[in-house]
C-alpha cells in the first residue's frame, strides 16, 4: 500500500469518527430536547421552562442531521474497510488516555457511596501509579500526595471553610 493510499485511508476513517461523533451528540441533543419537554411550567412564564433549551436542542439537532447528511456523502465507500484498523490503531495509542477516563468515571461513580476521602484516595493513588515512573520514589511520592489531597483536602473543606465534603453511605 503506498504512502498516498494510507493517508487516503486515514482520512476515510477520520470521517467516519466525525460521522459517528455527530451521531452521539444528536442522540445526546435530541435526548436533551425531551428532557427539556418535562420540565415544569410555572403560571408566570409564557412559553414555559423548556422552551428556551428545547429551542437552542432542537436547533442543534437540525444541523447535527445536516452534518451527518454531509459526512455520508463525503464518505468514500472504500473507507469503511479500513475503519476497524485505524480505530483499533488509535485505541492502542490513546490507552492511558482511556484508563484516566475510566478512572474519572469510576470516581464519580463511587464518591457518594463510599465517600470523597477514600474515593478521592483511591482515584489518585490509581491515576498516578499508572501514569507516574515506577521507582520506589514516585510511588512514596503518589502516596503522599494521594493522602495530602484526599484526607487534607476533606480536613481544610470541614474545619476552615465549615463546607462538608460527600461521606458516602
């Protein structure tokens, strides 16, 4: 496969992660749109709480269909073959990227429950073991710092500015 081809290729596939980006965020947009739908209406708003997001939803909407109309047509049909390699490609080279997310989402996930401290803890030793050196240094470093930023933190938010951090259940 020559170098024109490959980078032939490569386009393809980044239109077809523009398509499909463009496809999650009208799911995202349209499921925002409904939201927007239930809120309540009060006896002093014409329009009603909604009308303002379902406007600007809606709008978005429009132009995400317009776009995913424009991305299929601009789609080469020989681009779709080489989409799964190049995806899979580009998940390899953005793995530490990914875990850091998964990371964060877990994070999120399981501060109510078991609380900022030991979430905010168990987040930062993970995140940092993983992405620092793995020296006996770097590691005591990380676990300093985990400690500092997660009971410290928790301390400062409780004592000084009377503020309570989640406690978990």
């Amino acid at each position: 496969m020559s170098e024109l081809d490959t980078g032939a290729s490569r386009q393809g596939a980044g239109e077809i992660a523009r398509l499909l980006s463009y496809v999650a965020l009208l799911a995202v947009s349209a499921g925002l749109f409904l939201e927007a739908r239930a809120m309540p209406t009060s006896r002093f708003e014409i329009l009603g709480a909604g009308a303002f997001p379902m406007i600007v939803h809606g709008c978005l909407s429009l132009l995400l269909v317009v776009s995913i109309i424009g991305a299929l047509r601009r789609i080469p049909a020989a681009a779709y073959a080489g989409f799964g390699a190049a995806a899979a490609t580009w998940l390899r080279e953005k793995r530490l990227v990914l875990v850091l997310f998964a990371c964060l989402a877990l994070y999120v996930a399981a501060m109510p429950v078991i609380g900022y401290p030991v979430a905010t803890l168990l987040f930062l030793i993970v995140v940092q073991v993983t992405l620092a050196p793995k020296t006996r240094g770097a590691i005591a470093t990380a676990i300093v710092l985990s400690l500092v930023f997660s009971f410290g933190l928790n301390w400062l938010f409780a004592e000084v500015f009377n503020v309570f951090l989640p406690r978990g259940h």
